[in-house]
C-alpha cells in the first residue's frame, strides 16, 4: 500500500512530504521517503526543497538500476494523487515498475 502524509509547519515555515510503501506482504521491509520545501521569505508563493534529494532520485537509490524516467513517472502520479482512486493508481504504478523490474527477487535469495 501507498501513504502520502503531507505537513506544514507554521513555526519554520516548512512542508513536508512523506512517502511510505507498505510492502511486507511482498517479504520486503517498508520503505519511507521525504521531501522538505521551505517557503522563501523574498518571494510571496514560492519555496526551496530543502531536503537533499528529490523523491524520484530518492526511489532510485533505494531501487537501482531502474531508468530514472520510470521513477519521475511515479513521482507524477504521487503529486496528482488527491483521492483513493488516484491514490490506488499510482500504488497501481509502482507496484507495475516493481513487477517489471522483479525488485522482489532480492527477497527470495
């Protein structure tokens, strides 16, 4: 399963994006991943990601080899995911590159 927690934080003016893939049932730990944003103070509306990497180059480092095209694909689905059908189809997405790619494999060795 895929969970999105979006957070703001008034006091320092940060938001954070935590994406987490439930994947016991496939033999293979969780997997969590963060993104933090900033609001810049000399521009009304606008934000630096202060984390130190974007969530795509964050997926694919925990899944090597993987064309970075499949991982910005999936980022996509995430940022448009509002509501459980939209949340569904990019669990739908990732769970398409992890059977594609057999990232499971790792976990029946």
């Amino acid at each position: 399963m895929l969970s999105v927690t979006n957070s703001y934080y008034p006091i320092t003016q940060t938001y954070e994006q935590t994406v987490t893939l439930d994947l016991t049932e496939y033999g293979l730990p969780n997997q969590v991943f963060r993104t933090t944003w900033k609001l810049t103070p000399d521009k009304p509306y606008t934000a630096m990601m202060t984390s130190k990497k974007p969530l795509a180059e964050q997926f694919s480092e925990a899944y090597p080899g993987i064309p970075m095209d499949e991982w910005e694909s999936l980022v996509y689905s995430i940022d448009d995911a509002h509501d459980i059908t939209s949340m569904e189809e990019a669990w739908t997405a990732f769970l398409d590159i992890y059977f594609r790619y057999d990232l499971g494999e790792e976990a029946d060795d």
